[in-house]
C-alpha cells in the first residue's frame, strides 16, 4: 500500500467552542514530507488549530484540505482515513488494552509489516506487547501514541506536545521517531513549547497569536519579536 504525499491546508478558519472564537481567520500549509512547528502563549489556541485539521472541532468558516480535496465536511473518521494522523495531547492511548492491541487499532489490513515497523522505531514497546498499556511508564505511553502514526499510513501527522512532562532521553527517542517518520515523506505538524527543540526540528514555524498566524517562516528566521507578541498579548496587527 503507498502512502499518500499532500499538504494538509487551512485557509481562512474561524473556530471555536460556542460563543468563543478561538481561531479567527487562520491559514496555514503543511506541504509534504515537511515539519512545521507551531508556537504561542498557552490558550492561544494550538490544540484547537490541530484539531479542526484532525476534524474534531468544526470550522465555523474556512476551508480545510488534504491535496486537491476539499476535505472540510469529512468527519473525524473518515478524515483519519484520508491521511490525517492526530497524536493528541495526553496520549489517546486505551489504558486498559495491551500494547500489542493498541497497535493493532491503527493497522491498516493487509499491512501487518508496518507494525515492524512500529517496533523497530520504539524497541521497548516490542518487548512490552502484552503488557496493559495503562501500566507502561509515561515514556512508553507516548511512544505507543506516537507509534500509531506508524500504522495509520498518514499523508500528515499533528502532533500535539508530545514533550510535556517527559525525561530528555525520552523526548530524543520521540523527537527521532518523527524524523524518521519524515523520512518517510510524511508532513508533521507539531505544537511544542520548548523554543530550542521545534526550531531544530522543523522546516518552517508558525506563531499563534490572538486568533491568528502572527508570523510565519523558515524555522532558522524565527521571529522572536512575534513569538513574544504572542506571549505577551499585544501584537497590535494580529487582533481581529
Ligand atoms: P495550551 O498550550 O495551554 O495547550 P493551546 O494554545 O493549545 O493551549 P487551546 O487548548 O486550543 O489552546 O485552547 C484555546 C482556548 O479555547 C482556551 O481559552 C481554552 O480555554 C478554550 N477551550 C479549549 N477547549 C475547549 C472546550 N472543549 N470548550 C470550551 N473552551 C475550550
């Protein structure tokens, strides 16, 4: 089976939870097989962007889509079927089911080789497989979310601070894994709040800030200036 090549497009989203609009006009293009990080202050919206591109929050207006296909009306499932991969914050793993059942959740049929795969970027879960997911180390925890994105075939994968609380050598194994799923082709899209790490990992950056991309660029060129905007509040153009 082959995997898709596209870029994941947002153009022009509004979005938000009743009367709360949180994303007020986004646009913003992962291109194929490439990495872009997506920065800002906490709440200003983040979570909420990958989830309107992994279909779990409806755009109020604006567009999503994957290629040439306008993929805004897809819902959750069908738009994971289409080749977007969501690895949410807090892991999305079923605690009570083994590794081993887990993996299995994602694999497509006929694709039994991808769970090697799976196992050769996370070792430690090929020795866990029959272990309850809920009793893995919070390590192991993530890398089984992230492993996902090896079964599920993805054209694109949001990942959503898969850093957060974790030990360093833990965060390199993780921060591997999506290089070698970029070596893949796969696009990644990836919330992180350590500055340092994103810039090094990704091609491009975006910055989030009051409801919209306040800044985008080669990662190398990051603007500090709107970063701290961001983080700060205050970035006079960006407020709607
Ligand atoms: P963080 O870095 O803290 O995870 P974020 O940038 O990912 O933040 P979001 O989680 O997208 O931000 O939240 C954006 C805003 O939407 C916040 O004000 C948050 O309180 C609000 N929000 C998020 N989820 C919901 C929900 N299910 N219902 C209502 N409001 C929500």
């Amino acid at each position: 089976m082959s995997r898709v090549r596209a870029a994941l497009a947002l153009a022009g989203v509004h979005a938000g939870y009743g009367r709360t609009e949180v994303l007020r006009g986004v646009s913003l293009t992962v291109p194929p097989g490439k990495i872009v990080g997506l920065l800002g202050a906490n709440g200003v919206g983040k979570t909420t962007l990958l989830r309107v591109a992994a279909a779990l929050v409806r755009p109020a207006a604006g567009e999503v889509s994957l290629g040439t296909a306008d993929v805004t009306r897809l819902g959750a499932h069908q738009r994971a079927r289409s080749g977007v991969c969501l690895i949410p914050e807090g892991r999305g793993i079923f605690r009570s089911l083994s590794v081993r059942d887990n993996l299995r959740m994602f694999l497509r049929s006929g694709a039994e080789a991808d769970l090697g795969t799976a196992v050769d970027a996370f070792p430690v879960l090929g020795r866990r497989m029959h272990q309850r997911a809920g009793t893995l180390s919070g390590g192991e925890q993530q890398m089984l979310a992230v492993a996902k994105a090896f079964l599920c075939r993805p054209a694109v994968v949001l990942a959503d601070e898969l850093s957060l609380g974790l030990a360093p050598k833990v965060i390199e194994e993780i921060y591997a894994a999506l290089r070698l799923l970029n070596d893949q082709g796969v696009g990644l899209l990836v919330v992180e709040q350590y500055v340092q790490r994103i810039v090094e990992l990704a091609d491009s950056l975006a910055v989030l800030s009051k409801g919209q991309v306040a800044w985008s660029g080669p990662a190398g060129e990051l603007d500090e200036q709107a970063l701290l905007d961001s983080y700060l509040g205050t970035r006079a153009d960006s407020a709607g």
